[in-house]
C-alpha cells in the first residue's frame, strides 16, 4: 500500500493506514511524505511503474482470509 503522511482523508495519518489497512490485510505499506491523497488534486498524474506493478503476473497474490 502506498500512502502519504498527511491525507486529508486519513486525519491519522499514515499510522492511521498502518492501524486499517496494512496490518489487517498483511500489506507491506510505503509513505511518500507529504504527498497529500495522492491524487490528480494533489499534482499526481498516470504512474506508468504502478500500472506495471499491477499488471506484473509474477507478483503472488496476498492470501485469501480464512
């Protein structure tokens, strides 16, 4: 997962991401700081290296919960 430190849509912050997301689904999580929601609002456009990542089919799947 990828977050940022100051989401206005997360008032915790990335620790906040940390509590709901990472740790209950078992991600890896990295902070880009000040990044804001990461979206086009925020200055961000396509991320071609995302896409890729996404698409990559050697990537294993996180596990199903039980």
């Amino acid at each position: 997962m990828i977050t940022s430190d100051n989401d206005p849509y997360c008032p915790e912050g990335a620790e906040g991401y940390r509590n709901v997301y990472t740790e209950a689904l078992g991600l890896e999580r990295h902070v880009v700081p000040g990044a804001g929601h990461i979206a086009i609002e925020d200055g961000y456009g396509p991320w071609p290296a995302i896409l890729d990542w996404c698409l990559d089919g050697t990537i294993a799947a996180a596990q199903p919960f039980a």
